[in-house]
C-alpha cells in the first residue's frame, strides 16, 4: 500500500497538497513508509520544516531497520536527541535501561544509539520483583500488591501487563475471580477514564500508555530459552517500553529468577 500510494503520487505527478508533516512513534514505521513520506512534501516544495520526526530506536518492538537516509530523508546536522523522562521514575528508569545492556539500539539514520545523559526528572519506588511458585501464588501476590495500592488511593489506575493475547485472558479471568473488577485492553478496546477497573493488557498493546502502577506478569526464563538472540533482543526491548510505562511502582512477577 506504501510503494502504490507513493507510485501514484510520482508517477502522476500529483501534489498531495502538504508544505509540512509531523510524525510521532517513527522506529514503529515500516521503511516504505518513509518513502511516502517524502513523496507527500516532494523536492520542489521543500521547506525548511517540511518534515518533524519523532522516535525512539529503544522502543523499536516491531524490528524495522531503519536508516533515514536511505530512504530520501537527510537529518544529518538536523537530529536532536531528547534526555529528558518526564513520566517513569528514575528507579525504574534505570532498570529499564538494564535490560538493553549489550544490544546495539540505531539511531534510525546509521549509527548506534545511546543513554548516555538520558534521565529521568522525577522519583519513585524501586521496582519489585517476586518469583512465585505457583500461578496461583502469583495471582494472589498481584491481588496483594493492588489491596495495598488501592488502600493508599482508590483512584490510583494500575494496568496488568502478560507477554501474549492468551496470558491477557488468563490473568483477566484470576484477578476476576478474586473479586476484582477488570477492563482488558485490546486492539479494538481503548482505555477508559474510570480509574477504578484493573487494566489487563498485552506488553505490545500499552506500548504508548501510561499508568500509575503497572504489573508486568508471567516474564519466565523457560519461555525466553528458546529464542534466537534476535527474538531475545526484541523480547527485551519490549520488555523495556512496558516497564516504563509507569507513573509509579513497578511490580515484575515470575515463577523463577529470570529478572533479578
């Protein structure tokens, strides 16, 4: 659809009618769709903002090899990067950035990215990491953790995040059972504004979102030991965007030691 709708405009020689484009999320963009881009403000109308991108090679989950200046867009001289988090806490921040220890993060135009400066402005609690012995055990350990959230601020909004669709439903149906109300959110489900309801998600599916607490459930070594290395890079850089999700606490559940 990207090389179609940027054939017409070429080929035919249409003006798409735009002097200047905005994009946010662009590690999340397929290559082709750079293209179009560029074919959308065409050389003859260059300005001197014809294009403002925005992204982050670290919350690249999709694995698209990106490289700006391939694909007709030069931002050499022009880049700027952002040092600034003005949402996660500095605790889980750093671990956050751990994670991502020994895997090349690009830059999107070539080069290998970097957290050096990169900080957070505001405090929080240490994330918490607990190994279950049991599905059960892990459930009531995430029950425990929202009583005493909720104990605190009833209008706190805490999202419960599971690697796959099923762990989604999974745990939607536990924390249900245990007499909490729930809200999953889905590809077709938005978030809502009542605090109230425990959110339930997938890890890609908050990717964007932010909550006062997030949950991230189920992380086991025995579902990540069968990976390639490149699965296991994606895995972690996924694991990355759903930990700074948070406004506040962060509570990792496994049923071992893989995250500590």
């Amino acid at each position: 659809m990207f090389r179609a709708a940027r054939s017409i405009l070429e080929t035919q020689q249409l003006d798409a009618g735009y002097k200047h484009i905005i994009v946010d999320e662009i590690q999340d963009f397929h290559p082709q769709a750079f293209r179009l881009l560029r074919a959308m403000v065409p050389p003859e109308h260059f300005t001197e903002n014809d294009l403002f991108l925005v992204g982050d090679g670290h919350q690249n989950i999709y694995g698209h090899h990106i490289v700006l200046g391939q694909l007709g867009i030069n931002i050499r001289g022009r880049g700027r990067r952002l040092r600034l988090n003005y949402r996660t806490p500095e605790e889980t921040r750093r671990w956050a950035c751990s994670i991502l220890t020994g895997i090349e993060i690009g830059d999107m135009d070539g080069s290998v990215d970097n957290d050096k400066g990169y900080r957070s402005i505001i405090s929080g609690p240490e994330p918490l990491f607990h190994s279950a012995s049991s599905f059960e055990d892990e459930v009531a350990t995430i029950y425990d953790w929202i009583q005493g959230i909720r104990a605190g601020n009833q209008n706190q909004v805490i999202c419960v995040a599971s690697r796959t669709n099923k762990g989604r439903d999974t745990y939607a149906q536990a924390l249900e059972k245990s007499g909490l109300k729930v809200f999953k959110i889905t590809t077709d489900q938005h978030d809502i504004d009542d605090p109230l309801p425990i959110r339930v998600a997938t890890m890609h599916r908050i990717k964007g979102l932010e909550f006062d607490h997030v949950c991230l459930a189920d992380f086991n070594k025995t579902k990540t030991a069968a990976m390639s290395d490149s699965q296991l890079e994606q895995e972690k850089i996924l694991l990355h965007v759903a930990a700074t999700r948070t406004k506040n606490s962060l509570l990792v559940m496994s049923s071992d030691d893989a995250l500590k």
